[in-house]
C-alpha cells in the first residue's frame, strides 16, 4: 500500500464504537447463519448507493428515503438472507417497515434511523414470524467482536465470507476502517455491489462523505463483474462515526475507504459462482479514467474472455475485440497487449510468443490482462472471474 493503511483484525466491528452480530433465525432452510445487524454509534452520518435497476425490492427504496429525510444520517442496518423481498407488492415495504419498527423498539433509536437489506430468491417474501422471532438473540449479540458472525450471516451462494479492516494513523490519532460484502452471482452492479457495509470511526460531514464514498464505489464495486446481471437489492452503505476528521486529511482517509472497498470488489469476483481465478484488466492509455474503466470492465464481462481465460486460451483476439465496443474511442493502430508478462500486441499488430507459456499463466490464480491503448492519460482497472460449466449448474437449478 502506498497509502498509511495497514490490515487490522475485526472486520465492520474493529472501528470504535459499532457494534455488530450475526444469529442463525431460520430463514434459510440450510439452517446457516441468516440474520445480521450493524450498529453504529449516535450522531453517525451515512451515504448509500443503490441499484439503478428499475425493478427493485422495497428495501432499496426506504434506505434511500430514509437516508434522504434524514439528511445522511443513520443508526443501524438489518440484513436478512434467503429472501430477496422482491417484487412481492406491497408486502414487500409492510415487512421492511415492520422489520425496522421492531428493530427500533429493541434499540431505543427512531425507526427512521434503521435501514434494511434483503438478499436471496426474488420473489420470495420474509418469513415475518421467524425474523422477529430472530431479533431478540440478534440484539443480544451485538457486540465490537461479533464482525466475522455479521459478515457470515449475510451471504446466500457466497463460498467465503468478505471482511476487512484497516487502521492508519492520521495526525497523531488512529482511524479504523471496518467492511463486509457479499455476492457471488448475478454481479454486475452499477452502484455497488450485492450487499456492502463499511465503518469508519471518524466524524466527516455528511455530504463529504458521501462524496468520498460514491468515489470510492466508482473505483471498486463499479468496476467488477461476474455474469453481467446488475440485482434488484444491489446496496452499499457506509457509516463514518466519532471525532470530527480535519479536512487536511480526508485524502488518506478516502485511500483507506477505496482500499477497503477494492479489497471487498476483489473478494466478490473471486468468488464468482463456479470461478476458479480472478481476472484483472488494466487499462491505460485512454482519453480519461472513465474511458479507461469502461473499457477494463467490459474485457472483464466479456463472456468470449471469461470462457477464453478458464480454457487457458490465449486468444488475444477477444481481448481487443472486447475493448473495441466498450464505447470508448481509441486508436486500434496504437493498442498493445499483455497477459502477465507476456506481451501479445504492439502498434495494433499480433507479436509472436511462447503460446504453451501463456497457457500455463493463465491457470494462476489471478489473471492481469494490461492494454496500453494510446498516450492519453487515462487509467482504469476492473475486476471479474472466468466462465466455468459450474456456474451454468450453479443457476440453472437456482430455485428448483
């Protein structure tokens, strides 16, 4: 890191002053850690970004207005898993609205200040009954050493659970930053990603925070990939609480919110469903880092490179064509291209190389796939997995 972050134990609990936990309710029928809870300490400022679909599950919606009506601030967020909650009608906001009312009660905090995630089988409604049955052990594990049992209880297809924290010294006083995500399928967010939580234990104002952490989004879950397939609950919330944070160093603290918000990106596309590497695509070159980011995420969600890359297929030629309807301009005659360190392309034109051993660095376990697409100053990277048989099996049997 050339930032002055280093990784601490603790996940989304490790900052000062939140509280997490993580309980088995009953939701799932796998009988695996369902029901999650973040807590944040009073006076704590909020920014969310959330899915662009159009057809989105309730929750999303009362996140947003209630981060909206409350001017960026929030006090706790519920997560429920195995039940996406979407497009179940009006049921749908009832039981959200019912879920943060009695989280609330058991707080002591204003129901406006409780938001609620859902993630599992659109359609599929909360089972109310086992849910708040679920809230008085929940509340009652909440704890600054409960992060790992918040950041299981989220998951659904997920293999691994996604956690980290990172501590830094800013001007003589320690700042803690906490995550946690999941997602493993249908992953293409265009604001976040599935479900994303970070915790922060310094005071920054509301509407610089939110800044920071649109940011801080744009340069992580916005630049991944596993299938294409952006999700109706796609949510990310972040909380910055404490001491109020001198403005001289809100450009280290927003390293430590990307670090932390790249480090939890990465984490989901690895763990794509059936994938067995990571892909990396650097972009450079282009006209501007959005250029850049465009292109870089679209070699990741080709599904000609994703398949080309688990065949450990060197077929460069996908590559570029990928690049190519990104629609991004950029001189084809300028392109180069290199797989690790194997260098394919120069001036746009095929160079020879060791095919056997291009093949061979394609079976690592993360992939870096670099295109120098001309002199401008752009750069940009994305993330994403290869295509296996396995995610076909995975999704072809969702709910059945």
């Amino acid at each position: 890191m050339t930032h002055p972050w280093h990784p601490i134990p603790g996940g989304i609990s490790a900052p000062r002053g939140f509280l997490a936990a993580g309980v088995t309710a009953g939701l799932k029928a796998s009988g695996k850690p369902d029901l999650s809870l973040l807590l944040a300490p009073e006076g704590a400022v909020c920014a969310g970004t959330f899915t662009t679909s159009v057809v989105r599950a309730a929750c999303v919606d009362l996140c947003s207005e209630r981060l909206a009506a409350c001017g960026g601030h929030a006090r706790a967020v519920l997560t429920n898993s195995g039940q996406a909650n979407a497009c179940t009608g009006d049921r749908g906001l009832i039981d959200s609205l019912r879920a943060t009312q009695a989280v609330a009660d058991r707080l002591g905090v204003a129901p406006e200040e409780v938001l609620i995630c859902s993630t599992g089988v659109i359609g599929v409604p909360i089972p109310m009954g086992t849910l708040l049955a679920g809230l008085d052990p929940l509340v009652a594990a909440l704890s600054p050493e409960s992060g790992a049992a918040a950041a299981t209880a989220i998951l659904t297809t997920d293999l691994v659970a996604k956690q980290i924290a990172l501590e830094a010294d800013l001007g003589g006083r320690t700042v803690r930053i906490g995550g946690m995500a999941k997602g493993s399928g249908m992953i293409h967010p265009n604001m976040a990603t599935m479900l994303g939580y970070l915790s922060c234990d310094a005071g920054v104002p509301a509407e610089v925070w939110q800044a920071m952490v649109r940011r801080a989004v744009d340069r992580s879950f916005n630049a991944i990939t596993v299938d294409g397939d952006t999700s109706t609950n796609d949510t990310f919330l972040a909380f910055a609480a404490g001491e109020l944070l001198g403005h001289e160093h809100f450009e280290a603290l927003e390293a430590g919110l990307t670090a932390v918000s790249q480090h939890l990106a990465k984490a989901i596309a690895r763990d794509g469903e059936g994938a067995t590497c990571l892909i990396e695509v650097q972009a450079q070159g282009a006209a501007d880092d959005a250029g850049a980011r465009a292109i870089a995420r679209t070699v990741c969600g080709s599904s000609l490179v994703k398949c080309a890359v688990h065949g450990r297929d060197p077929n460069w030629g996908r590559i570029v064509a990928a690049a190519g309807r990104a629609g991004v301009p950029f001189a084809a005659d300028l392109v180069a291209l290199w797989l690790g360190e194997h260098q394919l392309m120069a001036a746009g034109q095929p160079l020879a190389f060791d095919r056997a051993a291009a093949s061979t660095y394609l079976q690592s376990d993360t992939v870096i796939i670099r295109l120098v697409l001309g002199d401008g100053p752009g750069t940009g990277v994305a993330w994403g997995c290869d295509l296996s048989a396995q995610y076909v099996r995975i999704n072809a049997d969702y709910t059945t």
